[in-house]
C-alpha cells in the first residue's frame, strides 16, 4: 500500500510521463521487467 502512495505523491509533482518515469527509476531503481513466465514442456 505504502508504494502505491509514494507513486501518487511523485506524481504530482510531475508534469509529464516521461518525468515519472525517470523519477520512478530513480526511486526504486531501473532493471528489466519480466512480465511472462515460460516454463519448458516436461519430456516423458
């Protein structure tokens, strides 16, 4: 709960996306997002 209100207060003082952006990688760091998760088929 505690993120989703450091966003909304970063937020405004924001002007635009892109400045969250940075903001928000500078808060809590940048690195690559997986956001699927691929598991191998099993072999019988």
């Amino acid at each position: 709960m505690q993120h989703i209100w450091q966003v909304i207060g970063m937020a405004k003082t924001c002007e635009t996306m892109p400045e969250l952006r940075q903001r928000m990688a500078e808060t809590f760091g940048t690195g690559p997002i997986q956001l699927t998760i691929k598991i191998p088929k099993q072999s019988p």
